[in-house]
C-alpha cells in the first residue's frame, strides 16, 4: 500500500467498525436480558459509519497533513488542537443528529438528544481521545490512521451508544 490511505478501505472498515460497536453496546446496556438487537440503531450506525464518518475522516487525515505539514513548528501540537478542538466538537454534532436522524427520529427529537448529550460526550471524548490522537496524527502512517482510528472508535462508539441508550430509558 502506498502512502495514500484507500478511500473504500476506511468507508467499509468505519461502517463494520460502528454497526458492531453498537450490537456490543445494546448487548452491554441489556445486561444479557433476551432481548433482540434493535436492527434500526445497527443500521443507523453502520450507515453513518459509512457515509458520514469514513469518508469525511479520511479526507480529514488527508488535509490536515497537507495544511499542517509534519516539517512546521510545533506541527504535533497543532494538529492535535485542530483535531480536538474543531474537528472533534463538529463531528460529534453531526454524529448525534443524523443518528438520531437515521433512527427515525424527528429534527426537534434529534436536538434534545444533543442538548441531552453533548457536552458531557464533548468533554468525555477530550480525556480519552487526546492521548491516542496525538499518536494516530504524529507517528501512525497515513494510510493506516483510519485504521486505527476505528480500532479506539469501536470502544469510543459503545460508549455513545451505551450513553445514548441510557437517556432512552430515563
């Protein structure tokens, strides 16, 4: 593989990675009750794995070296501030609303899922995601940083979607 990650790679890999994180979690927040998966929330996630997400990390990680090169001053740091502090407060926005989107909710339905979980999810994905993020931007290749995104995002998605849930049933 050369230096350049594969396009359909990081789509299919996003959606595999989401739809089985949130079978995982439901799993998880059913404590092992003999319930059936709800499909909708599955599909809802690969989907979103899929269109949203992959593609829009992988050209992410394609500009953000090209913006900030590794040669630049403080370029590790930089990139990380970029990540944390723009990418990650917009792409969790747009996670909550067209999952809830996608899982037939209404528009008024999809903001007090967000007005419900954001900031607490925002402030959650800082403290596990810094650490990882400073290493998958500075010394993980590119074409194997969605890779490895997805592989932190399965364990970050059960989470969401375990939290997610947990507002469902209050």
């Amino acid at each position: 593989m050369s230096g350049k990650s594969n396009l359909y790679f990081d789509l299919f890999d996003s959606a595999v990675t989401a739809g089985l994180a949130n079978i995982v979690s439901q799993k998880i927040v059913k404590r092992g009750k003999s319930e059936l998966v709800e499909y909708r929330s599955v599909i809802a996630f690969s989907t979103f794995g899929f269109c949203v997400s992959g593609p829009l990390i992988h050209y992410f990680y394609e500009r953000l070296d090209k913006i900030i090169p590794r040669k630049a001053p403080y370029a590790k740091y930089k990139r990380l501030l970029v990540d944390r502090g723009l990418f990650s407060p917009l792409f969790l926005l747009v996670f909550f609303y067209t999952v809830a989107i996608l899982e037939g909710k209404s528009h008024k339905e999809a903001v007090m899922k967000i007005r419900q979980m954001y900031w607490t999810a925002l402030k959650m994905s800082w403290r596990v995601w810094i650490v990882f993020q400073y290493v998958n931007l500075n010394y993980v290749p590119i074409q194997y940083r969605v890779l490895c995104g997805n592989m932190m995002s399965f364990l970050w998605s059960i989470y969401l979607a375990s939290k997610r849930a947990q507002i469902k049933e209050d």
